[in-house]
C-alpha cells in the first residue's frame, strides 16, 4: 500500500482501522435500548458484511411494532371469545395448540408475533423482493391485522 505523506498519523490509523474485520455485533440490547437511544438509523456503507440492522427505528415503525402486539392480543381475545360460540380457529397449528390448552394458544400466538417482530424490525431495511423492504412488510401486517380485528369485532356484533 502506498503511504500518502499528505495523511497524518491519526487519520490513517483510522483508516487502516476501517479496513478491519466488522466491529459491530448484534445483541439483544438493540431492541430494548435501541428504540429511543439507538445511534444506528440506517446502514452507512454501501456493502455490510452481512444483513445490515439498525438500532433505532422511526416513531412510525415503532408504534407499528408496538400496535401488532396489541392487535395479536386482540385477535387472541377474540378468537377465544369467538370459539366459545362456536367458531373454528382455520389455522391448522393454532388450532392444535387451542384445543390443548387455551393459556398455551395465547403465549404461542403472543410469543410467535413478538419473536418474528424482534427479528424483523432491526433488519427493517433490507430489501425482499423487487426492492420491497421489511419496514414496508411491517406496515402491511399492522393494516392486515387491524382489518382482522375489526372482522372480528363485526362478527361479535352479529352473535
């Protein structure tokens, strides 16, 4: 590599020390930290090593996040209710986790929401599909969920 005497000491010590191996390090602190005081917004360099996740999320991606987790409980409530007056739960896994105890339905559909959500939302700038990002992906399932909920909400007024 060829010394450039224009660099001083300190700026090519960082330098040489970008060219190192990826410092960074995804941790559980990300979530339970990141959401007010995260200093990674968006991916600084054009190729990460990896998935590049961010430890902060916008004010929109946050409420979205927060309001899939109302919703879940919700849907949970109100297939539980529903059951009760003779409904059918139509996914083939839920329904086996229902019909083996209604405390276990509600931490598997609870846990399962909160788990792919702590796993999407710090990775919410990766592109999918023909440049669909998982943030949008988040916002997709909070209108499909709210729209559950309200589906769940007529069909209480009809029993």
């Amino acid at each position: 590599m060829n010394q450039c005497p224009a660099l001083s000491a300190p700026v090519a010590h960082v330098l040489e020390r970008r060219r190192v191996a990826e410092r960074r390090k995804f941790n559980w602190r990300t979530f339970f930290y990141g959401a007010c005081y995260g200093q990674r917004a968006y991916s600084r360099r054009q190729v990460e090593s990896g998935l590049p996740y961010v430890d902060r999320s916008s004010p929109q991606l946050f409420i979205s996040a927060v309001g899939l987790i109302v919703f879940c409980c919700l849907d949970a409530f109100f297939t539980l209710t529903l059951m009760a007056y003779g409904a059918h739960e139509i996914n083939p896994l839920m329904d086996a986790v229902i019909r083996h105890d209604a405390e276990s339905f509600l931490w598997v559909k609870i846990g399962m929401t909160a788990a792919g959500l702590m796993l999407l939302v710090p990775f919410q700038n990766v592109q999918l599909v023909r440049g669909i990002q998982i943030r949008s992906l988040i916002y997709a399932l909070f209108a499909g969920y709210a729209c559950l909920v309200g589906y769940e909400l007529a069909l209480l007024r009809v029993l």
